[in-house]
C-alpha cells in the first residue's frame, strides 16, 4: 500500500535553493470591501511557508477565493491576499525571482477562474506543473473536491502534504478513531443533508451525540424510527426556535462536562444575534471547563468561536467544514487519495 506522503517524507535533497514548490494554498477567506476578514487558513499555513523558505525554495501559492463558476470576477481575485503575502515573505516579491531563486514567491490568480480547474482537466494540471519541480497540498477545507489542483497535478510532480494538512489527518484521525472517552459530538447547524452521514457515523463511535440548530427540527422530521440511546435532540427550544432552550443547554451541559474529548461541527443557533447565542456560548464553556480535547470546525462555527471570544481556548480549530465532515464521516478524499491516503 502506499503510503501517505507528507513534507517530512520528502527524500533529502527534494527542497533545496531554488527549488519551485507550488503550494496549493488555503486561500478562500472571508473579505470585506477588498480586505481579508478573517485570515485564520491564511496563517494555518505558515509552519508550511516558513519550512519552505528555510531551505531557500521559490514558493508558487495556487487557489481560489469563493465560486466564480469558471470566469474571471474581480471581487474574488486572489490579488487581494497579496498584501498578506507580502508581509509574510519580508517584502514585496511577487512574481520575481532573483539570480539565486531564493526567498521569493509568486501568487497566481484564482485557479476557479478557469472552468478546467474543477473539471480536473490534465491540461490545466500540466500548465500549473509547469511552473514547478514539487507539489505541497496545503488546503484541507478543499481536499474533498475532486479538483485539478488535488488530484491530476500530483501525477505530473513529486507530491506532498504540508504540515497543517498532516496535523488535519492525525488530529481528526484520533478523534475519530481513538479518543479519549467518554467522546462527545456537538453538531449544530443548518442543513440536515450535509451533517446526517457525519452524524450516523458519530452515533457508531461517540458515546454521545447532541444535535441543536435546525438540525434538530430536521432529524425529527425525517426520522421515524427511535433514536440510538446515545443520541439526543433537543427537548425545548428558546423564541421562534432559533435556539436551544434551557432544558437542554442544562441536559447537554452536564454531559459535556463529563466528556474527555469533544467535537463540535456547527452552532446551536441563530448566534448572530446575540439574543440567540445563549445555547452556543453556555455548551462552548462548557467545553473549555469540561478539560476535554477540544476539536471544532467549520465556517459558522470558527466565526462563532471567534466572535465570543473561544477561538484559541480550543485544542484544534480545523480548517475544514464540509472536508472534516466528509472526513469523520469516513468517506474518501480526492485531494489525500492522490497522496496515498487510506483511511
């Protein structure tokens, strides 16, 4: 079997002076009015930067900001990390490479601009490879798209994965496969269709699973059959059913306080507002007190824990929502299949 290639595996000599490394970035970021709202994925990927750098290679950062469904749109052009990027690298280098090749970078436009890039098109992968000697992937939150970018370019160049996609795997590995116990998973959200076979999966291995948000109403909708034991739905729900009620924030508390590790994928409720983010901030104290390993992830949820001031009491923040889903839920990614990943 092959094995799962990361940066550490790459043979001496592999990354030197001069080296080009493209770097299939994290780059799809939250922006507001042309300025990066939250770069949390941004700096996930520095360990991988910096490593680069040290061994003087020429780093090519690829992705995509957003769905420009295969046109050029400018307020998703990747331009506007290129402030970001700068800093990062000491100076404004982009798209220069001096004598040596050393200490510089370039950053190409979003690779979503071109239709070929989701249509996993060898051509598109062999322009990208051209440009390069090494393929790194260091975009977990996309690793489940069966894209150029993933997947066709690793059959062009010497390929691997970055540091923050390894800690991805060995992280979520862990929780999934041997965790602390008691396990307990938090699952919150909107859309029943994108957490239900995440959700079966947890009921097979957590000793817990609490569902909140409209998740909840939903699962009781669609099921007709009895709930596992180790699954629990909401017993009240505060005005308009925009939150979990009292009841159960004092049901799930008590549970997550007893927990070793926890796993949270998705709000309790409509915590935009903040007469609605009772649910969620209670469980999120209770999770930090609890001293469980803490592991979270997804858009709505990172924003929550960053706008009520949890983020970094977590153990691990992943980058990824639908790939960490997708990812405890068992299924196959593209983007780690093509560097030898099996689960």
């Amino acid at each position: 079997m092959q094995t799962f290639q990361t940066l550490k595996d790459a043979p001496a000599g592999t990354i030197k002076n001069g080296t080009k490394v493209l770097v299939r970035a994290d780059m799809d970021v939250a922006l507001e009015n042309g300025n990066i709202a939250e770069k949390y994925r941004l700096d996930q990927m520095l360990p991988t930067l910096n490593f680069l750098k040290e061994k003087g290679a020429h780093i090519i950062l690829a992705g995509h900001i957003g769905r420009p469904e295969g046109k050029p749109v400018k307020e998703l052009s990747t331009k506007m990390l290129k402030p970001y990027f700068d800093e990062v690298f000491g100076s404004d280098q982009s798209g220069r490479l001096d004598n040596s090749g050393t200490g510089t970078y370039e950053l190409l436009e979003n690779l979503r601009f071109d239709p070929r890039e989701e249509q996993n098109d060898s051509s598109f992968a062999g322009e990208m490879s051209s440009k390069a000697d090494v393929y790194v992937n260091e975009c977990f939150s996309t690793s489940h798209r069966n894209h150029a970018s993933f997947v066709a370019i690793t059959k062009l160049l010497p390929s691997f994965a970055g540091f923050r996609l390894e800690k991805e795997v060995e992280t979520l590995s862990t929780v999934i496969k041997n965790p602390a116990r008691p396990l307990v998973a938090l699952i919150g959200g909107v859309k029943i269709e994108a957490k239900k076979p995440v959700i079966d999966k947890l009921i097979e291995v957590a000793d817990h699973v609490l569902v909140g948000g409209k998740i909840g109403l939903g699962w009781q909708v669609e099921t007709t059959s009895a709930s596992p034991a180790n699954l629990l739905l909401p017993s009240d729900y505060a005005e308009m059913q925009k939150d979990i009620g009292p009841s159960t924030i004092e049901t799930y508390r008590k549970i997550i306080m007893r927990a070793k590790t926890v796993i949270w994928a998705g709000p309790m409720g409509y915590f935009e507002d903040e007469k609605f983010a009772t649910g969620s901030v209670k469980l999120a104290q209770a999770i930090v007190d609890s001293g469980a390993f803490s592991v979270a992830g997804g858009g709505d949820t990172i924003s929550f824990l960053d706008k009520y001031g949890f983020l970094d009491k977590f153990n691990f923040i992943s980058t990824g929502g639908s790939a960490m889903l997708k990812f405890l839920a068992g299924d196959k990614l593209p983007g780690l299949e093509a560097l030898g990943y099996a689960n």
